[in-house]
C-alpha cells in the first residue's frame, strides 16, 4: 500500500483604483490529497472584509463528499453552478496574471 501524498498552494492578490476608489482582493488555494481523497481550501479577502473560506472534500474517485467530516455520514454532491462560477472567476484572475486575458 502506497503512502502517497500530495501538497500545493498557490495564492495571488489584485487591486485596482477606479474613480478614486481602490479595491484589493487576496486569493489563496492550497490542495491535499492523499489515500483517503483530496481537500480544497479556497480562502478571499476584499478590502476589510473578513476572510471568507470554502473547504471541500472529495473521495478517491474525485466525488465531491459533503455533510458532517467529523465522523458523521458524508454524502456526494454535484458540483454546483456557484461553484462552476467561482473556478471561471479564478481561472480568469489567473490568466489577467499571465497576460492572457
């Protein structure tokens, strides 16, 4: 049996000043996987808002598992279109950085 485990994180911030008015934003992603699945934490903070963060668990099969993580029956989820939204929203994020878009 192979003990395999895998880490990244990636993180990158914007801002921008429109009419006199700056906006900055800080994004952060860090993904653990290992035997047991695979764990995504997404973290975002706007200009002096608290740090919002989504934590989601997927089996070894890349199922997407909710419910209660701490010993209690997780049940699998489609991905939803909130979802889907945010990973275009990053995606794009990223390609401004790297000049694509």
């Amino acid at each position: 049996m192979s003990n395999h485990q895998s880490t990244s994180f990636s993180s990158f911030s914007s801002s921008s000043t429109s009419n006199g008015q700056s906006t900055s934003s800080h994004f952060t992603q860090s993904v653990n996987t290992n035997a047991d699945g695979t764990t995504v934490r997404h973290t975002s903070q706007n200009n002096g808002e608290p740090v919002r963060e989504q934590v989601s668990q997927f089996d070894p099969q890349g199922r997407q598992l909710v419910g209660d993580q701490n010993g209690g029956q997780a049940q699998i989820e489609d991905v939803t279109d909130a979802d889907k939204q945010y990973e275009e929203r990053i995606e794009d994020e990223y390609a401004k950085r790297e000049g694509g878009a």
